[in-house]
C-alpha cells in the first residue's frame, strides 16, 4: 500500500487495487506516515527508496 501511494495512486486507486475503501487506504497511511517519519507522499517516496538501498 505505502509503494502504490508513494508511486502517485490515490487513495481511491489503491483501494480499488487491493478491494479496500479510500477511508481504509487513509488510515492505514495516517498510522504509517509518523512511522517513517514522512509527512507527504513524496516524503514517503524518498524513506522507502532510502529503506530499499539498506
């Protein structure tokens, strides 16, 4: 989930990708954002390349 909205999906398209509503997308991404750290999408591009490159 957090890969499909850092390569741009919106909550809507990922929900319909993994047959979840956009509410659920939401606050799966709420709860992991301060997780890594992030506080936008682009953000969470960049920790998740820099967790990849680990």
């Amino acid at each position: 989930m957090a890969r499909l909205a850092a390569g741009g999906l919106s909550n809507k398209q990922i929900g319909e990708k993994l047959f979840l509503s956009p509410r659920t997308v939401s606050s799966h991404l709420y709860k992991l954002f301060p997780k890594l750290g992030v506080s936008s999408r682009a953000a969470l591009r960049d920790a998740l390349e820099a967790i990849a490159a680990q």
